[in-house]
C-alpha cells in the first residue's frame, strides 16, 4: 500500500519512478498473505507543476507529431518520446490505482501487476532518456519541463471512470487497461518502431521494440486473469465474450484495442487471445465510422 500511495500521492516524477523494494515482490511471492488494506479510490493522481495533468476535456493534447515530422525533425522526435512517456506515466499511476482499489485480488495478480508497473516505469525512464540524448546529440530545442509543455493530456486516466462504474471493477480494469490500451500499444509501438528506423534512429527503435515484446506479456497478464475470475476453462475462446460482458464504453470498445495498421497479430497470439478475439479486433469499427 505504502509503495502504491507513493506512487499516486507524491507529485515528483522522481517518486513516480522509483521501482518497488525486492521485499514487497518477497512477501507477495511467499505463502503468506499479506494484510488486507481497505479499497481506497484516488480521484486524480497528485503530480507537481511540471509534469501537471489536464483535468478537463479541453488541453493536454494528445496528438502526435506525423511522421513526416519525425523523420525530418528531431524536435519532433522528443515531442513524441515526451507524449509516450505520459503514457507510460499514467499507466504507472493506473497499475498503482488497481493495488489500492483492489486489495482483495488474488497474491498472484497482484503481484503480476507491480511487475508490470515497474515495467511501464522503465520504459518511461528509456523514453526520457532518449529525448535526452536527442536534444544532446542535436541541439534541439527541449521544453523545460520534463515531460513536455504542461497540461499534458490525461485522457487515459480519465478513462477509469468508466471502471468505477462497472459491476466487476476488476474484470473492467483488465480489459479496458489490459486488453484495451496495452493490446493497442502492441501495433503503435511496432508502427513507430518502424517510423523512427526511417529516420535512422535505431536506438529509439530498439526502446520501442522492447515496449512491444514487455506489452505482449502485459497483455497475457490481463487475458488470463480475465478468464480465471470468470472461471474460464483454460483454452477456451471466451475472452472475446468476457470483454465484451466487462469492458465498459466509450473509453474500451473493440476499435480502441488496436493501432493504426494492426501490426501486432502475430503479438496477440503469443498474450494467447483467442482467433475470435483478434478477428473481433480487427474488423471492428467505431460507432462514427458506421454512421
């Protein structure tokens, strides 16, 4: 608890990315259980001036750079590692938020979530770095601010709403953090992979390419989890239902659980979702488009 409310409570960026001590993996790995806390549900996650977060529906852009831009432009190459580090950011301060809200979930999934906090908390270090060393390299201009100009976008965050107001929070959250955002982050980070290889920039590549192979396991992380609450049969085909009993709209609908251009195919089979599953993905539409 005390490492989760560091997390959420404390504004720095540094707090933010501090990785949990080897002992709470410990005890969470040992047969007993640790103390059971009360739920507790933070409204926004507290964060100081320079790394702020828009709490409204107008600033904070979300928008990246074109591609076209990237390739040309290195200040256009650390706008855009500035925007996935808030993305990583918020998924932090999220995985954080499911510890504290959801103290009754099984030892094992929890502690699969710290893992995966801890993750989304190198790859916002490696982004950050990488801006750095563009800047360096380049004399780029950088924004003095860590993450870029404030208000950032807090539009991921502000999509727990929808889980708060599920009738199994639980399940909502891993299939709107898990099955939703994180299963789309297995074709961006593919398709910027690619577009910062063009540019000539192997290293950044490599970082995204390390984000996509640790999503994959995120991604399974919440797929089997999904079923084991729901005491789906090991195998089976169900996720493609269970999402769509669980999954709570607009912010986690079937079209958002994709990027542009559904690179990660191949990558879904290996978080082990069903056929049905990636096909149902692949083919859905948003409502504005059927329209």
């Amino acid at each position: 608890k005390r490492f989760a409310e560091r997390v959420l409570l404390e504004g720095s960026l540094e707090a933010k990315l501090q990785p949990p001590e080897r002992e709470l993996y410990r005890r969470l790995q040992s047969s007993t259980s640790l103390e059971k806390d009360s739920p507790l549900d933070v409204a926004w996650p507290r964060r100081n001036q320079e790394i702020e977060l828009c709490r409204g529906l107008k600033g904070g852009s979300d928008q990246l750079p074109k591609m076209s831009h990237i390739i040309a432009s290195d200040e256009a190459k650390i706008q855009c590692l500035h925007k996935f580090a808030n993305h990583e950011l918020q998924a932090i301060e999220m995985f954080a938020w499911a510890l504290l809200r959801f103290p009754e979930a099984p030892e094992a999934l929890k502690l699969g979530l710290l893992r995966t906090l801890e993750e989304e908390q190198s790859h916002c270090r490696l982004y950050l770095q990488r801006a750095k060393a563009i800047a360096a390299a380049s004399n780029a201009s950088c924004p003095p601010n860590p993450l870029g100009s404030t208000p950032l976008s807090g539009y991921l965050w502000s999509c727990l709403d929808g889980v708060r107001q599920a009738e199994d929070p639980l399940s909502a959250f891993l299939c709107g953090i898990g099955l939703t955002f994180e299963a789309a982050n297995l074709d961006h980070s593919l398709r910027y992979r690619d577009i910062f290889l063009q540019a000539g920039d192997q290293e950044t590549a490599a970082v995204l390419q390390r984000v996509h192979d640790e999503e994959v396991h995120h991604v399974r992380l919440a797929n089997v989890w999904l079923r084991r609450l729901a005491g789906a049969a090991p195998g089976s085909s169900e996720d493609l239902e269970l999402y769509q009993r669980h999954a709570m709209p607009p912010a986690f609908v079937l079209y958002k659980a994709r990027g542009k251009g559904f690179f990660g195919e191949a990558a879904r089979r290996k978080a082990g979702l069903s056929e049905e599953m990636i096909a149902a993905v692949k083919t859905a539409r948003s409502e504005r488009k059927v329209r």
